[in-house]
C-alpha cells in the first residue's frame, strides 16, 4: 500500500473538555502539515480492536441492528469472525449493507474524542482467500486461533466503500475510497504515548519554548504534548490560565522514534537561538 503522500492543512483541534459551543483561538501557523483525515482514521482502526457493526435486521423489520465485535484489518478491509449463530450474521446472510463504528476512547467530553465509520457490504469471504485473511486476524486476536476453523464460524469482510471521519469538534469529513485505499496508519503510532510521557515527564521546559517562540503563545506559562505523528505534534498551552492549543510542524516526515527524538532536539536548539536574541 503507498503512502499518501497529500497533507491535509490546518483542521482546529479541541481539549477532550470541549463542548462544541465555541471555536478555539488559533495560536499557530493554519498551514502547519498534519496527516489527512484518511490517514487519522487508519491511525485509529490500526489503534482499536473492537467495533459496533451495524446491519439490517430480518427480525425487526429492517431496522439497523448494532452488535459488539472484533475485528482487523486485511488490505484496506475490515475482517470479522462471526459465528453463524449471531444475529448480524444472520443479517447479513441475508443483506450484506453494512457498516462499522469505531471510537476512539479516553477522559474528558466523549464528542471530542475520534471516531471513524466505514460503509459498504459485507460478505463472508471466498475460499481462495480464508487463510491469507485468518492469518491477518490472528495475528490481531491470537485467541481467535482456538475457534477460528470451527464449522460455524466464518470470516466476513467489510467492502469498504465509503468513511466517515470525526475527529472531534469541527475536524470531520467523508474520506472517498481513493484516498482510503492510498493511505495507511501513523508509524509512530506504537511508540507515540512512550514519546508524549517523555516529553511531559522530562522535558517540560522545552515545551514551553516551542509554544513561547514557535506560536503566537508568547506568554506559555506550561505546557503538555498531547498528539505526536509524522508530521508534527500538539500541545495543549497554559496562558493566563486559559489552555490554547498548539500544533507544530517537523522539518521533514519522521517514521521512527528516534527521527521523531532528532527533530525535537533540533527545535529546541532553535527555540533557544530565538530565546537568546530577544
């Protein structure tokens, strides 16, 4: 799969405390690179493991019908073990139109947290496939393995067609399935809590030199990273007790941790040129 390699421009972003009733004040640069919605989405589903699968009830006269599962990803697709006993199966056996919600978890006002739906049909999946996508799934749920080959069980796949990106509010948009196809996850996504902690845990100081002279921030009195990605990171900044937040961008992409720790270091190092000529 190729990375996408179009970088969507500045989308605000809230405090998890966020009700929605106002606009942050923006405090940086709007063009600062972020990932694109496709790639925040892939971020998430590459970050969870369980959804609510909706499908069109036979029992209920059509009503949609949400259910808790499992899942994983396998070529752009989202894959699920379903037993032929459940009620989704069931409806799906005999409508597969289809669609999946996965959302993001954490504290604070639960609608300013992501979320991502995908939407298409979801069939079961055709011999000359099983064992590629049964190993894909298992590898995402090495317990599955006990039941995987069992008679009534079996592995749907959600075509995916369509998604629907939230990513808190006022950062929403429908993804089509170009730029789905064309993206990936975030490659610090395994390592980017251990980088955040890090950085508040022993380099708070320099935080506040980023927002103090790399945003319109001057008056940072703390501060606290709260996203990083290849692009970039966030922060959330104490200024006169109100929290602002701030996004900046890196030189160039990075996609280990150790390329994330050498941009860090080069803006601090600038952060303090900038301090000392003032």
């Amino acid at each position: 799969m190729s990375k996408e390699t179009t970088k969507k421009k500045f989308t605000k972003h809230a405090s998890p405390t966020a009700d929605g009733s106002s606009k942050p004040d923006l405090m940086y640069d709007r063009n600062v690179p972020k990932p694109s919605h496709a790639e925040y989405a892939r971020t998430l589903i590459a970050k969870m493991d369980v959804a609510t699968l909706c499908t069109i009830s036979e029992k209920s006269k059509g009503h949609p019908y949400g259910s808790f599962v499992t899942y994983a990803m396998h070529n752009g697709d989202l894959i699920f073990l379903l037993s032929q006993l459940a009620e989704h199966t069931k409806n799906l056996n005999a409508n597969s139109k289809a669609s999946a919600l996965i959302a993001e978890t954490g504290e604070g006002n639960p609608l300013a947290l992501s979320r991502v739906t995908l939407v298409g049909e979801c069939l079961e999946v055709q011999d000359d496939e099983r064992e590629s996508v049964k190993k894909s799934f298992i590898e995402a749920h090495e317990s599955a393995s006990v039941y995987a080959d069992w008679e009534d069980f079996a592995f749907f796949r959600l075509n995916v067609e369509s998604v629907r990106y939230i990513g808190g509010f006022g950062r929403m948009s429908w993804v089509n399935e170009s730029r789905w196809n064309s993206s990936e996850p975030d490659p610090l996504l395994q390592n980017s809590d251990d980088i955040i902690t890090h950085m508040n845990e022993d380099h708070s100081d320099a935080l506040v030199l980023y927002c103090q002279t790399m945003s319109k921030a001057k008056e940072t009195s703390h501060a606290v990273m709260t996203h990083i990605d290849r692009y970039g990171f966030e922060m959330m900044a104490t200024i006169n007790s109100e929290t602002k937040p701030i996004r900046l961008g890196f030189e160039k992409d990075v996609k280990t941790p150790d390329e994330a720790r050498i941009e860090l270091v080069k803006m601090v190092k600038e952060a303090r040129k900038l301090i000392s000529q003032n």
